[in-house]
C-alpha cells in the first residue's frame, strides 16, 4: 500500500492495513510526520501520533519503483506540493497515474 502522503484521509486506514500485515510504502517525510502529533490549521484539528503498526515501513527519498505483477510502478515525490511529503503514483505499464492529493496542485515533472 502506498501513502501519497500523511493526512488523516490517506493514513487513517494504515493501523487495520498493518496489522494485516500489509506493507505499507511512503516518502521519509510521511513517516517522520505520522511519527509524532501535527496540527492541520486548515482544519483545526488536531492528528496524534500513529501507532507504530500504522507507520510505513518502506520509506524513500525522491521516487522509487516496483516490478509488481507485471507492472512498473514509480512513485515519484512531489517537491513542495499539498504536503512535504506529497508523491506521484505512475503505472507505467497501464500508462495510468494516480496523482493522490495533486489535483489542484500544478505540477511538472518527467517521467522516465
């Protein structure tokens, strides 16, 4: 499972998806941040730190990429997006990306 980043919204599931033993992928800085309590001013909400069952326990820099299933799967971080830790789902294979939280977010970047 891949975090395209650390919102409630997108990590909420994490703790059930852990503990079955799912593992879980996100850029350093989604971990770092799910590792101890943030504050959404948009929402005024308080996000307690995550369990540790919930936390990714495969972390990576600017992008990584999976050979899965016959498919190439890049996941390529977004430098100052939604979040810090924002990233890009690209199947290449399927020619499909799943830009997570980016809608409303310009963003230019190549893919290779």
């Amino acid at each position: 499972m891949i975090n395209t980043h650390w919102h409630f919204d997108h990590t909420g599931g994490n703790e059930n998806m852990g503990k079955a033993d799912v593992i879980i992928v996100a850029h350093d800085q989604v971990r770092e941040r799910m590792s101890h309590d943030n504050f959404i001013k948009a929402f005024n909400k308080k996000v307690p730190t995550s369990p540790k069952v919930a936390l990714p326990v495969i972390t990576f820099n600017d992008e990584v990429t999976f050979h899965l299933n016959n498919q190439e799967i890049q996941v390529i971080h977004q430098d100052n997006s939604h979040t810090d830790g924002d990233s890009i789902v690209f199947f290449k294979t399927a020619n499909v990306v799943h830009m997570g939280e980016l809608h409303a977010v310009p963003i230019i970047f190549f893919l290779r």
